[in-house]
C-alpha cells in the first residue's frame, strides 16, 4: 500500500441555524476533504475545519500546508512505512495542525483498513455507543431557552450552553435555561475566552449561590493564561475544562503539573491529528483528570474520526462534544457512525467506512 497521491477538495454545507459564539458567527459550513491513494487502489480520506480565531487556519493555508508535506510521504507505505509518515507531517512543517489532522485522519483511515479492522478496533477501542451534548448558541435568553427546550424534545440530555459577551447576560442567561428544562439535564458551559479572571470568579461563584453545579465551565479566559485558570480553579465548585490552552503534549503537561484545570478538552485539530491527541490523553489518564473530546465545525469524517479515537481511551469516553454533524441541514455521506440524535453508534466497517457523494 504506497501513497501515489494527495488530493483535497472543498466540501460545503448549509447549518440548521446559525452558530454563535464569542469569538465568531458561522453560517455555512467550509472545510477541506483529504484523499489519499494508493498503489492498490485503496482510498484514505480525512477532513479538517478552517478556525482563523483558534488554529489560525484558513482553506487557502490548509491546502498550501498539504501541498507543502504531500511530496514528503509520496512513495511511503502505509503498512511498513506508518510511523516514518506522521513523522514527516509533523517534523516537515511548523504548526498548521488542521492540515496536519487531516493528513493524519486519511492515513488511520488506510491503516486500519489495511489490518482489516474499523478503526477504533485498530487504536484499541471496544466500546461502540456514545451520547454527545448539542451546542445552544449564544443569543438572547428568550432564544436560548427555546433552542434548550427544542433540543429536549428531540432528545437531548446534555446542553452545551455559549457564553462570553456579557456578564450579566451571561448569568441571566444559564439562570433563565436552568428554570426552563428539567432537573435532569446537564449543563456544561463554555464562554470561549470571552471573560476575564476576575469575571469568571464573580459570574462562576453567582451562579453557584443558586445552587446550579454545571458539569463544567469550558476555556472561560485568554488560552495564554494558564496562571488565571488555576487562580479561577482554586475559587469555583464547578470543574474547570481547559480547551484553547490545549494544542501540545507540552501544553497539556504544564497544566496537568501545575493542576490548572479539571479537565482537558482534546480536539484533533488542535493538537494535528490522532498521534497527538493519544498522546495527550494519556498524560491525563497518568494524573487521573478526564477528558472530554470535542470538536470543530467539521462534517462528517471529522467527527467519525474523533469518536473512534475516543473509543480507544477510558478516560474520554463519558465526555463527548461531537455535535458538529447534528447542526447541518444534511448530511451528504456516510461513515462508520449512525447518527440518532443524541445518540452515536460506531459499526464494524474498516477504517472510516466513507462513502457517498461529496
């Protein structure tokens, strides 16, 4: 099985509603689908999500980045040659780590295929059945609270709810939702840098006085600051979930050392694919924090691989974020997932198992 070549295309689609958060406003899903062929004819394809405000990425850098390391694998062999080819992504370029997952999602995806085995059974995993939460955009409280209510009666348990724009709206806001749904939905919060220390103390410890323990507040402050984490950490009852702080193993390490954060937030587009992202998750599993697997605004392949990725580590496989797919409109291919909802079960097809028109 040796690469003869590297191709990507856009894939585009339309979202249900609008997605909102404090850094950015989407409307339409655009990212970059990887083929990656071989000599025998088999086919590896990956995926990865421009973010600008988070990665630093664009579809134009993204395809630059490929072009750049595809003539550095070209040749290679997916069976003996495995280890040299994530090498060689990762030591031929620095950063681009969209670019770099991409690569890596259609390389497991021939990996995997090439033992005969999907590819969670490949990295290690069992388990087949997941439950992920729904992202609640942020708006007005009125419009949250009936996105809320909407995502409960199509199933849902776990609400992610977007905060960040305004303190005061942002207590209303997690008030005025926990009032509305039942007492047994969970909450998790994330406000995506968009408070300061001081303000996610006061609006953390506010929101605590009513008795509201969400499941987590997610990356409440500047990724940079891993000191005002720990400062926020030692203040709050609600866990503390590290997201942009996490690209590297490095990153992950100094905060795991210094104990800044309850939980890590693991997205293969942050830290450049599967190879990372194991790594990352077991440096946790040795400090005993969990973490959750999340994910960009990616289609379908994208999220197929983060699930059989989480399959493989015990210490994820209770906190998934892979939403992404439940917010478009359609959905133009399938994988090795069955999206039901709230609901995601992985079959035995090898590899990824993609196909469909795209």
């Amino acid at each position: 099985m040796k690469i003869i070549s590297i191709s990507t295309k856009i894939f585009r689609s339309k979202l249900a509603t609008p997605f909102k958060t404090a850094l950015r406003r989407v409307d339409n899903l655009e990212d970059i689908i990887l083929t990656i062929e071989c000599d025998d004819e088999t086919i590896g394809y990956g995926e990865g999500a421009p973010t600008p405000v988070i990665t630093g990425e664009t579809i134009g850098t993204m395809n630059e980045a490929i072009s750049y390391l595809s003539p550095m694998i070209i040749g290679l062999s997916i069976v003996d040659d495995f280890d040299e080819i994530i090498k060689r992504i990762h030591n031929g370029l620095l950063h681009n780590t969209t670019a770099k997952s991409a690569l890596e999602i259609a390389l497991y995806d021939l990996k995997s295929k090439s033992t005969k085995q999907p590819l969670y059974s490949y990295l290690g995993g069992t388990k087949t059945s997941f439950e992920t939460d729904i992202t609640i955009s942020i708006n007005e409280p009125d419009t949250m609270i009936k996105d809320s209510l909407n995502a409960i009666s199509n199933g849902y348990n776990i609400l992610k709810i977007k905060l960040g724009n305004n303190k005061q709206k942002d207590i209303d806001r997690v008030l005025a939702i926990h009032n509305a749904i039942p007492s047994h939905t969970k909450l998790r919060l994330d406000a995506n840098q968009g408070w300061s220390v001081e303000e996610s103390v006061e609006i953390m410890q506010t929101i605590e006085k009513y008795g509201i323990i969400a499941e987590c507040i997610e990356q409440p402050i500047k990724a940079d600051d891993i000191k005002g984490l720990l400062f926020i950490k030692e203040r709050i009852m609600t866990p503390l979930l590290a997201d942009e702080a996490v690209f590297s193993i490095n990153d992950a390490r100094t905060i795991l050392e210094i104990g800044a954060a309850d939980c890590l937030n693991i997205k293969l587009a942050k830290c450049g694919g599967i190879s990372n992202a194991m790594k990352i998750a077991d440096l946790a599993m040795e400090y005993n924090v969990k973490c959750m697997i999340g994910c960009m605004l990616e289609g379908p392949i994208g999220i197929a691989t983060a699930l059989h990725f989480a399959s493989s580590k015990s210490n994820i496989i209770s906190m998934i974020d892979l939403d992404a797919v439940a917010l478009l409109q359609s959905q133009p291919l399938k994988t090795t997932i069955e999206f039901n909802g709230k609901d995601m079960i992985l079959s035995d097809k090898f590899g990824l198992g993609i196909s469909g028109d795209f």
